[in-house]
C-alpha cells in the first residue's frame, strides 16, 4: 500500500486520500504476514481466517478496527499512469 506518511495523531494517508489509524493497517499487515486472507463478507462483515491463526487479542483488535479493516480490504490505490524521471536524479548508465 502507498503512503503519504503518517501524522502526529497515529493516522496513516494512503495515496488516493484513505486516512486511517495506524493500528488496523499495523494489524491487517501483521494477519497478512501470518498467513491469513481477509476479505469483505457482504456489506458490514469481514471473513478472515484461517481461524486457527487468530488469537484472542486479534479477535478483540478486529472488533475494534472492523470499520477501518473493511476500508482497508476495499481500498485500491489510483493507478500510475506514467512515470517521469528527471535528468538531475536519473541513473548513471554510462560505464
């Protein structure tokens, strides 16, 4: 996920203008790195598993940051259509 940066409050904004804490995208990406899939479940849930890799404090964490998760699993970033790069900062290719 693309990043703006992160203010003083703990709020992350990703490109795009998604703003949110920075404890459910901490917990999204540490589910993820365990090996599980989350994905919306309908309009107001999440199906996250396998079950067996959450923990209690997960499951508390995931009630708490349930709206910002669904952000999350439904935040796509703006596509990059081009890229320019500057003579100035450009790579020496010249051997």
């Amino acid at each position: 996920m693309a990043t703006n940066g992160c203010d003083s409050d703990g709020y992350v904004m990703l490109d795009g203008g998604l703003a949110v804490p920075v404890e459910p995208l901490r917990l999204l990406l540490a589910l993820e790195r365990r090996g599980c899939s989350i994905a919306r479940d309908g309009n107001d849930g999440l199906l996250i598993g396998p079950r067996k890799l959450l923990t209690a404090d997960d499951c508390q964490a995931i009630g708490r940051w349930k709206r910002h998760l669904l952000a999350l699993v439904d935040y796509r970033p703006p596509s990059v259509r081009s890229v320019r790069v500057c003579p100035e900062t450009a790579p020496d290719t010249e051997a």
